[in-house]
C-alpha cells in the first residue's frame, strides 16, 4: 500500500457569518460561516500553504512529483501545480500535473498521484487541492462560497496513513458547472442531491470493511448525512462545511485532513470525492498518531470576521 507521509490544510483568516450575507437582501440564512480570502490570497497561494504544511508534517523537503487540483482556477492556460512545485522547492525534473473540471478532480489527483508512487515513476509525490469558489452578490450559493486547501504527501514505505483501497462510480450526470467566466449553475437541487447519493453509494459499496470516521464533501452540508444514512454507516462524520463552507476540490481534501486530525492509530477512514460525472471512494487507514503543527481546527478557529463589503472587496466585486 502506498503510504500518507504527511498532510496538510490552510483556510483563510477571514470569515463571515453567512446571516450577514442574507441580511443584505431582507432573507433568512442558516447558521454557519464561510471563509473569505484576503485580497492577497488565491487558488495558488492557498495551495503553496497547505503544501508547505504537509511536507513539514512529512518531513520531507521536497517532492519528486506536484498533482494540483482546482475548480476556480483565474487562469484558462497556465496550471497551479508547477507554481507549486516552485514555491516549495521542487526539482526542475519533478514531475507536475495538473486535474480540473470537478471537485473530484482532488480524489483524482490523490489516485493519479498513487499509481505513480506504485509504478516507480516517484519516490514522492504532493498531491494539492485548492479553491476560492465564485459566486455572484445576492445569490444562496454566495453565502456558501468558500476558500481553503489541502494536501497530502505519498511515498512508499511507513507513513502517517495508508491509502488502502479504492472504487470509483462514474456516471456522466453533472448537477453543477459553470460556463467560461461564469458563476456556477447549481440546478434543482433535489435531483442533484438524487444523483449525488446514487455515485457515492455505488462508490463507497466498492469497498471492503467497516470505517470509523467518514467524510463526505458536497455542495450542500446535509448531503453527507444523507450518504452515510443511505449506507447504514457507523462512523464519525467530519466536515469543515459549516465553518468553511464548501470548498470545491479543495475542501475534499480540507475534510480528510480533518478526519486524520481525528482518527486514532489504526482507525478506518472513508473519503468519497464527488463532483460532476461522478465519485471517487478511498478507504485509509491511520497506522500512527500525530497531527500537523497546525491542524484544520486550528485554522478554524483562527478567525477574523469581516462586514459584507469587505467581503465582496476581497472577492473582488464578484468572486
């Protein structure tokens, strides 16, 4: 099995109650809050964070291979993963790939990243998701809309976790996108929510076992209840939805470094990574204890809240 060297996570400071959001417009809003970027802070930066806090965790001064995920990428031709792999020191032999397109596009690079540490073609390989999600002023999805990264170290040999199994449901329906330049289109939510319990029920029967923590990253927060029902799942469900919102490709990995904060030496845990077109299922094992020096509720907590103009001014009118 292909080992977890080390993670990692990064949310922003700033935050903002998403009442605050719907007050603007005379409407009612859930509880919650949802991280905001500083003006200084984007898809690249978040990532070179989360990654600099894995490989520390690792113990590793660099990678021999950089996987980048994102779904809000500013740029349609540059990439994330060779401005990561600068940022921490990567060799100018290191192999970079970047994956897009879905929030999946994360459990995507974490298995590309897994095949390529079992091939031989890396010793070690960072896999980085990062977003800072987009969403027009006066929306529901701007009160959602958040920002954050996380990362993880493959090698082989002993590690923190081992990546133990996997099973992938592929099945083409995309409830969410967003056209060149456009805010994301969410649809009905009721028939996405349909679709989303189809994939990752299917995904998640692929694999063997019982697991003892479950996290289930979706667009909407009692989507993952609504998974682990369906499976008559026994486990701890994490997630960083409330405090963070939803983050994109980068809150799948958000929500697993959450769940390895949690888990114990020799806990099971359960990542399904959904997005358009399908999901990804990993089954991980903790083989030791220890957290990274920051942990993601460490970072949740560290928080600032900012007004509702500050808020767009960061996203720059709209984010």
């Amino acid at each position: 099995m292909v080992a977890i060297r080390g993670y990692g996570s990064y949310v922003p400071l700033y935050r903002i109650e998403r009442s605050a959001i719907a007050e603007q417009y005379g409407e009612r809003a859930g509880g919650g809050e949802t991280a905001v970027p500083a003006h200084d802070e984007n898809v690249t930066t978040l990532g070179v964070q989360a990654a600099k806090n894995a490989l520390s965790h690792a113990g590793i001064e660099s990678p021999d291979a950089v996987y980048a995920a994102t779904t809000s990428d500013d740029f349609d031709e540059r990439g994330v993963a060779p401005h990561v792999a600068h940022a921490v020191g990567a060799g100018e032999d290191a192999r970079v790939s970047d994956f897009q397109g879905s929030a999946r596009a994360a459990t995507n690079a974490v298995l590309a990243a897994r095949d390529a540490v079992e091939a031989g073609r890396a010793d070690t390989a960072l896999v980085v998701a990062s977003d800072v999600l987009t969403a027009d002023a006066g929306t529901s999805a701007e009160r959602t809309a958040g920002a954050g990264a996380g990362a993880l170290v493959l090698g082989a040999g002993d590690g923190v976790a081992a990546l133990r199994e996997s099973a992938v449901a592929t099945t083409g329906f995309v409830g969410r996108f967003a056209p060149a330049g456009e805010t994301p289109e969410t649809g009905d939510g009721r028939f996405n929510r349909a679709n989303y319990l189809d994939a990752v029920t299917t995904a998640v029967g692929g694999l063997d076992g019982e697991f003892d923590r479950a996290a289930f990253p979706a667009p909407d927060g009692r989507w993952g209840s609504k998974a682990a029902g369906a499976l008559d799942l026994d486990a701890a469900l994490d997630s960083t939805f409330d405090a963070v919102g939803f983050a994109g490709a980068g809150g799948v990995l958000l929500d697993l470094a959450a769940s390895l904060d949690a888990a114990e030496a020799d806990e099971t845990v359960l990542l399904a990574g959904y997005g358009p077109g399908g999901c990804d299922a990993l089954s991980i094992e903790r083989t030791t204890d220890g957290t990274p020096e920051m942990t993601t509720d460490d970072y949740i907590e560290s928080k600032e809240y900012v007004p509702y103009g500050k808020h767009r001014g960061f996203r720059g009118g709209v984010a």
